[in-house]
C-alpha cells in the first residue's frame, strides 16, 4: 500500500495518520523524493483503504501488490519523463537515442564523436570512464580525467552525458560532470550504489543484470526512488543464456513487459544486447516496436581500434543510417498506435 | 564442401567425379531433392576445390565451413522461397501471416476461424489434430477426424493449412490433408521424423527446440533437406530461460541471426513466443523488424474457452488489429532496406 | 485422484464404481498395468474420497496433488524395484552400474566391454546402436545387425543390455534383444514414443530433457506408466547452463529431489553430465551422495578412438578404479542412512 | 607469464629485468601480496622464456595460458592452504564447516549458536549484518552493532567469524571483528570491493555469481590476488536455471572443476545452494565427493523463526547429524583417493 501525502501535510496531521496506520499495518517506510511525499506500507490487506484515504494530507492512496511499490504502474497510471536538463527528456512522446562509444580514450575521441552527434542531432553521449573489466589486467578507464574532458567537450556542444557509476565514493567526484548516472549489469543487485543513488537529484540508467528477472530490475529501481530520486531510466541490455551465436540474448519481452508493469521509461541496448554489429540495427529496431523510448548505442570513428567492445560497435556511417531508420519507425509505431 | 550436379550428369561422369573425390576427401553423400543433387563431403580442406570444379556434370561447388551444410547461406546466397499450393509463397517479397486456434476443436470453431482468415486475407489457417501435452491426461487432440473436418473447410475457401505431425506413422495418413507439416519444439531435435519428412514433397515448418541453438536448428533442416525436401521454414518461437513473468523467452535476436546464416526464410511464433496475450502485438512488430518472414497467430473465437492456450490467444477484433498493423510495418520494413 | 482396483473386481462392481465416480469428478483414466488397475480421476476436490473408498473392489484410494500422479510418492511411498530379468534389478538396496561405450562400434568391441564387465562383475551393458547426432552427417548407429551382435555376446555371459530407442516402429524389432529401453534426452517428450514404450512389459529408462523440469520427466515418466508399464527407471544427465567449461552441467539437486517426489528408482549419467573424462569420478561420487541408485558410465578400451563421445569415456583401469570407490561410497551410504 | 620475484631481489636487478621484459612483451603488471612478489605480463608468446628465467633475481617463471593467471593450477601446482587465525586453516588435508544463522538477529541467538558450535567443535560461524536484499523494504541485518556482540561471544569461545562485506566503506570498519570478509553472489563482479579487499590481510571468501560462470568467478579471485591478497577461498553457492523445484541449481561441477584449474581451496553453500532444508544434506554429502574443502550451512535455533532464508536453515538436531556424516565422509574420501 502506498499513501502519498499532501506537500502541505502538517506535522500534526502526519502524527495522527502514522497513528492510524499503525493500527492497521505493521511498519510503513517514509520516502521522499524531489517530487512527492509517500508512505510505503506492507503487510495486511484485510481493512478498506478508504479509512486511511480520508485523512487530512493524504492525497492519494493505492494498494499496491506487486513486490516494486512506487516503481509500479499499480501505483502510478501515467508514463513518467525523466528530464536530462533543460530540454532533453525521456518519456512517452519522443524517442531518445544515446550514442558513443564504450569507453572514452582520448580528448581526440571525444571530439571526433562530439561532432558526429551533433551533426546528426543526437542528444545524449554515452562513454565509459569507470570500467567493469573481467580481467584486472584489461584497459579500465580513462577515470575523472577522462571524464573531465569529456564534460568540456559535451558541455561546449549542449550534449548530455550519460557514463557509468561503480561505486558509492564515485558518485560525489563525478556528480558535476554528469547528466545521468549509468548502473552497469554487474551492479544491479549492488544496493548500497542503488540507496546511495537515491540520494541524488540526477536521473540514474539501471540496467538489468546478466541474469536478472523482471521483479529484481524493478526492485532495484526500489532502491533508488524509495531513497529520493524517481528520476530512473530502466535498461535491457540482453541476458546470458545458454546461446553461444550471440554474446548476449537481448529480451525484447521485457521492454513490452516492463513498460506495461512500470511508469519508468525503457531504453534497449542493442549493442550489448546481441554483442555482434552486423546485428545490431535489426534488434534496435525491433526495441522500438517491442516499445523502447530510446536505444543506447555503441558508436565509433574506428570500431576496429576501439580499446573495448570493437566487435559490438557501429562506424559512423552506420549509426547514421540507423538513426534514421530508427526515427522514422517511431514515428509509424506512433501512427500505429492509434489504430 | 557441396558439390551441385548438373541435372543431365551421365552415370560415367559421376562415377568418374567420385572416384576423383575419394581422392581428396573422406566420404560424400549424395543428396537428390526436388531441385537438384548435390553431394556433400566433410573432410580435409587442403586443396584446390577447382579441381574438381572442372570436372564433367559439375554444375557448382562451395566450400561451406559451417557444421550445416546445404541450409546455409555459404552454400546458397539467394533466400529461398517456398510455395505452399498454387499461389501462396513464403520467403523474400511478401509477409506471410498464418492464424487460428490452438487446438482444432470442433466443426464450428473451424468454420468460424476460416471465415475470419477469407475476411482478412489470411492465407494459412493453423491448428492442431495432434496435440503435445505435459500431461497424459490433457486433452490430445481430434487426430485423423478433425484434420480431415479442417481440410474440407480449408480447400472450399482456399485457405492453406498447417498442423503438426507428431510421428512417422502420421506422416502418410495426413499427407493428402496438409499443406504445411509442422515440426513442434519438443520434437526439434526427433531425427528419424525429420529424416521421414525429408522424402515428403510438402513443405516443412520446423520449430527450435526448447533450449535448442541456432546450429541445432539448422543441422535439424539440414536433416530434412539432405533426405530429399528442400522446402524448409524455420521457426522462432521463445526459448526457455529463468525469467517467470513470461512463459518463454522469444529470441529476436535469433531470427536475425538464422536470416543471416540460412538462404530458408524464418516464421515467428510470438503466441508462444511470449505467452501472455496482451504482449503479443509488440513481440509480433518487433519480429518483423527483426526479419522475420512472417508470423504464426494463435486466434480463436472465444480465448477464454479455448481447450488449450487460450491465455496466449488472441480474439477477432485484437488479430484483425494486429494483422494491419503487421502489414504496414512490413512496408515500412521493405522502404527502410532500400536506405 | 487415483484409486487402486482389487485384482478380482467383477464388472458390476466397476460400473458401480465408475458410476459412482461420475456423479464426484469429470473423467477418469482407466489404467491397467503388469501390477495393478487404477482409475486416476482428476478435478473438484471438496468431497470425502472414503465414500469411494468404501466401495466393492476398491483396494486403495489417495488424492495426488502432483501433476504427475501414479509415479508420486503421493500415491506410493515405498520406493520401487524395478526388475531386470532374474538376478538383476535395480532399486533400493542395492546400487547399480551401467557401463559400455557410448555407441556400438564391432564386434571385437563389444567382446572386449563383455570381458571387462564380467571380469568387474557390472551386470548391465550400455552402447547405442541408433544414435541421435545433431547432424545427419554423423556415424549413426550400426543399427539391428550390432544390436544382434550385441545380444549374442551379452547372453553368453550373462551381462543385461540396455539400449536408446529412437522411434515407435523400432521397439518391436529391438524387443527380443533389449533388457531395458533407454529414452534419450532428445526424445525425453516424444510422448509417441513414451506411449509406446508403456505397452511393453520390459523396463524403461527414461532421461531428463536437455532442459527439462523435475516435473515435466515424471509426467513422461507418466506416459509410460498411464500406458501400463510401471517398470521405469528415472535418468538425471545433466542440462545445458551458459557454463562452457563443461558440456552439460549434472544436477545433483534433481537426483535428491527426484528420489523424495518419486518412487521410481532414479540412475545418473555422469559420462554425459560433464561430458569431461577427468571429472566423471567426483561426479559419480557425489551422485552416490545424493541418493542415485546407480550410474550409467561410458567405457570403452581406447577412448581416444571411440566413434562417438570420446572426451567424456574411461578406459578400463579408469573404470575399474571407479566402481570400486562407488561401491565402497555406497555402503558408507548405508550406513550413514542409519545414523 | 608469471614472473616470481626473489624476495631479496635488489631495485637493480628488477630495473634490468623489466628493461628486458618491455622488448619481449607489452607491459608486465607488477603484483606483491603477502606472500610473493610477481610480474604479471600479457602479450606475445613465441619466445623462449628461459631468456628471462635466467636472469638475476628472478625466482620462478611459468606461461600461463588462462585468462585468470596468479590463482591458475599452472601457475602454481600444490592446493593453497588459507589460515584462519593460528588454529583453524582451510585447504588440503583438512575439511572445514562453517556453520550458523542467514542472519544475526539478536544476542541470544549468538549465543545460543556459539554453543552449539562449541558444543560440535565446529571452528567458524557464519551469520550476516549486513544483507543484500531484493527489496528495499526488507530487513537489512543489525550492521557495526550487531558484528560487535558476534565478535565479543565468538571470541570467547575461540570462534572464527565469517560475515558477509558490502562496500568499500564497510571493510575498515568491519576489519577488527571479522576473520573471514565474505563477498556474495551479488557483488561477485563488484570489481572496486575487489579491488578493496586486496588490499586487507584478511581472508576473503568470494561466492561465484548467480550465473557466473567458472572463468569469470577466477578472474574475481584474480582481482584480489593481484591487488595483494592471496588468502582466497573460493565458493559454489548454485546457479540460476530455469528449473523451479528448488531456489538455486547447486553445480557439483563446479566444484570440481574449480579444484582442477585453481590452487584455492573451494567451500559448498548447499543450503543456498539448493535453498530446499530437506535436501540439503544430500547436497553436502554430494559436495565433500566432488572435492570440496569445505562447506557453510545455514543454522538456526528454531528455522521457523529465522528473520531470513528459514525454509533452507537446519536446526541444531539436523545440523549434529549432518556435521558428523560429512567428517565420515570426508575420512572415506581421503581413504578413496590413495586407491
């Protein structure tokens, strides 16, 4: 059960609700977020709501049965938009695409990349300063000088960055130079990030974990908005199946699923989904009908010498095309929709 | 390696090619299909194939490295078409929906789903006589009595049916009524009815298996093919995986994958796919992006009083919906190739 | 529901009892076997099954909640012994090895495996003379004149012989010559099959899918039974995972399971549950462990010449040593089941 | 290539030894840990080694052709021996259980736990603080406070502790109660808490991930290895399958496997490993066969009671019974393995 308060809600009045709560579940958890107030109660289901509904300061009040509360569209009807700034946003009525490359190399790099974006309108850079690297002895990132000059190059250009976060200390030092928080696969479960997240008034991008379920995801994204921030981005980004054709399986039944049982946009990652370029416009087209509002892509000058993730990569000329193909779809999906 | 023979290759040219052959590699198998004969031979790769490409009666000669031979795209560059009938094809140039229930039920279920297909233009009706069930005690099917029910409704409206055989002994009995025979999941990998339905001249849809990979999928066509029949559509239809809010896991990105890989065009299952009714218009779109060549519908009357599957069903209005939809997207699908 | 027939019912007293039995659930399954009739009834449950119980000519009557009815422990609670000819069988008490190669290959092959057994004192002889390869370019069996080969040498000894039966039209052909059918794991819903296998009086060894559930083997475990034959015994041979370090992964969890669920005696195949020669020990032993009442193994006296499966065979000292430390494990076993 | 430095090894003899190095291959990573001090190099291999072997200061050169280098059987033949404190080591010749409470709760159930151990001479109890839970609304452990009253009543009695370490933030902190930091499936590839606890003198137990694989679950332990800590102590804690008869597929493989290729000790999780208390015993016995050093169980006062995971904890009678079968089987196992 979830109760939000009204902002104007008194103290006094908060006494008396938690009062009358008391009696009827054990234990309610206060959240709140840049924009609301909420009581999230678990335990019996046997009274009428309608006996908390009533109450001075409560707004309004669902029961909520999935294991995700205020994640759930049990909870809250409408598609929720995640603004990146000022007019960047990820949410029903635009399609959103994000491109770059997987990890920042160098300051030429990035400009290169800049340009490309630009000239072809795409609103968010993605690039990996902080790398999850299964080997100790791989290339692991260029770190907060790379990141640094990353935001330089962005910031001249009004393109936003998303780049991943792994770990609590992290989020402090980076949190001027960037627009959105990526959780990589590996931290889905990692809920000491996920509370600490909570605790910042930037969008976060949570991936799904390599083998990760549909509630778990949604449990995540818990974490992170019952700690204050409801500004989350959901990502499927392909789970590990026992198919060897691929380096990732990209589930395109949770993008529909997860949009049909949460208000949080949905980006697909279509290069690390299926892992293989020559296939990555077929799977991020087919994100969008499944109903992604955007896709993340992996873009580079020179995939063949990109210092990770080469194989997954488009070349410009490729992006481009895609691009296109990409909008243009959306737009029919849009059409299609009002059948 | 496969060596395509020249239709009017003498007895003397062809023992004279073997006896060359045997020189070189370690065995060949001789293919004769509707199309053409071939012989296939596995063995060393350390020498020129042009001379045995000089040779009288040789008409072609590849060398194919993948375990699957003749079904490759290494051996045969144009995607196959497959005729069903006199004038519906499946392959490159059109998009084939086939639609119906589950399980065929009775003599009015099949005359109201026919009427629906003459309706829309759908040109194949599905539906099962013999029917795999987890349980012995479930409901199996009407067998030879209801297949020869659909028949007669099927060929007075011209609509093309496919149906699933379950067994050599089956083959011959449903031979006369059967447009498409149908090879389920569970039987992806049941190679003696595979080989049978090799010396069939009908064509075959062949369904991955539970957990089946793309190269057993396509050695399983390449089974049917080596015995005789060349007329092989693969199938997507959900692979098993951990994930409990769906009852499989549809792979696009395997029907982007087999498109590559395999000249024989691909059908996705999304009923099956997903398994939960109101996912399967999206899962249905995005396969088309994926490539599919078409689709496989599970649409019944009444969902709710279907014998079988009825939660993955759709009803009229939701497949009249969605087949317009497909169809659009499709066109769309046919511009965007030519970007 | 399942209620068990006195074996000198008279007719009257069974229409009575079917009569009786309509007015409670819908449909029952008459069920006739080498031990015993039952009718297994399944729907509503809100009524005293002691008004059937009761009745003339019923000897036992249980509710089975499982989906899987006459192989739960539900309904049986001893563990069954299956017999194999006069002075074999398998079940509790006693702990069983299986061994022989992996496929049928000579007779100077077969005559060595003999030798090794009797020499051993293995009673039962494995080695597939139909062998289902994933391409059908493979060596596939020597078929019935090895199968009689086969027989002539295991007769003289002594030794039982169990064999893979891939299709119906094989099992009348095989009959005279096969000790115990095995069903392979391809074949483990190949419910044609499976009610094939349940009209003959000999034992049947029944693998688990490739990705098969603990309760989809024990309702194909149910075919044969429904069918009437109880003489089943339950194989577990591993299952495909994403781990690449193994060809299958054993799952040690099913064989505990399978043992407290079922009454049927339950066998692990190491040999294809690593598929890895160097492991197959540990995994044999920890099979022991987990409550198997036997192994099947893969031997063959040049391993590294076997047609089929060679990386996952002992020779004959690897052998050797091994069913010794089995049997040694087992009566640790024992006693350790009395503390 | 592992290069083992002398200890005595002079700055000049490794500046001449590294010149050396940088023509051959590129870059070397130089590792020193508690016990050696290494150069780790990755790259080119078609030299003789000897060339650096022979050189001042050198100790010890091996190739080492797996992705995981400093914690590979190649690299270092004898099993690793981990000391838990001066009385209580974990490797060959020794089999060690770990045994206690998902949770601690409360004092009284320390202590009632510490008697228990006591009482069965078991030398190191388990039981967590802080627990990573799917939800945010879950019980998240009793945290400093709660390991303080763990440490106080385990050090009385000359118990070790095991708890499971979340962050970073958390190792300093925790450092003074704890003698095994336990890293969980979840934060298997958190590669910054990794990183971490090379940095401690403390053995870590590092649990394989839900579905990692055994490459990946040794490139963790690399992690730690190589930032200075060789006291690593691996563990099997099951997969996730598709299978939803028990919680988790505990890989006996693995175990195995991970002895084959690994010098590390390797501890079983059956409880979560099966997560089922009825079988959890079958799943140990099945661990100590397939080689493990070790095992941690789950245990409680009254499991029914238990503030998390009850339904796979033993109670005090089951967890006696259990203690003692594994020591007699361990006994055999060390009898079987000089056959």
């Amino acid at each position: 059960m979830i109760i939000q308060l009204e902002h104007q809600i008194s103290e006094d009045e908060k006494k008396s609700l938690l009062r009358e709560l008391d009696k009827l579940v054990k234990g309610g958890t206060e959240v709140s977020t840049q924009f609301g107030n909420y009581i999230v109660a678990i335990g019996r289901s046997g009274f009428d709501i309608r006996s908390i509904g009533n109450l001075q300061g409560v707004k309004d009040i669902h029961r909520v049965s999935d294991p995700y509360k205020l994640v759930s569209k049990k909870w809250k009807l409408d598609e929720s938009t995640i603004k990146i700034g000022n007019n960047c946003s990820i949410g029903p009525d635009s399609f959103t695409i994000m491109a770059g490359p997987c990890s920042i190399e160098s300051e030429e790099q990035i400009k290169s990349t800049v340009q490309h974006l630009v000239a072809n309108k795409i609103p968010v850079m993605r690039g990996g300063v902080y790398k999850p690297r299964s080997s100790p002895y791989s290339f692991r990132g260029l770190g907060m000088d790379g990141l640094k000059v990353f935001y330089r190059h962005c910031r001249e250009q009004g393109i936003k960055i998303i780049t991943e976060v792994m770990m609590v200390e992290q989020i402090e030092e980076m949190y001027d130079y960037v627009d959105i928080f990526q959780v990589g696969a590996r931290n889905s479960q990692n809920f000491n990030l996920l509370d600490a997240l909570g605790g910042v008034d930037k969008p976060v991008l949570l991936k799904r974990g390599i083998s990760g379920t549909i509630p778990e995801l949604l449990q995540s994204a818990e974490y992170i908005f019952s700690n204050g921030n409801e500004n989350i981005i959901l990502c499927e980004r392909g789970i590990r199946t026992f198919e060897k054709s691929y380096r990732n399986t990209l589930d395109i039944n949770a993008i529909a699923v997860l949009k049909d049982r949460s208000h949080l946009p949905v980006i697909s990652d279509p290069s690390h989904g299926i892992g293989v370029r020559k296939y990555v416009d077929k799977v991020a087209m087919a994100s969008v009908m499944a109903g992604a509002d955007g896709v993340i892509l992996e873009v580079h000058e020179k995939p063949e010498k990109a210092f990770s993730d080469g194989q997954q990569t488009l070349d410009y000329l490729q992006a481009e095309k895609l691009y296109s193909k990409l909008m243009k779809l959306y737009k029919l999906r849009e059409d299609l929709d009002q059948l």
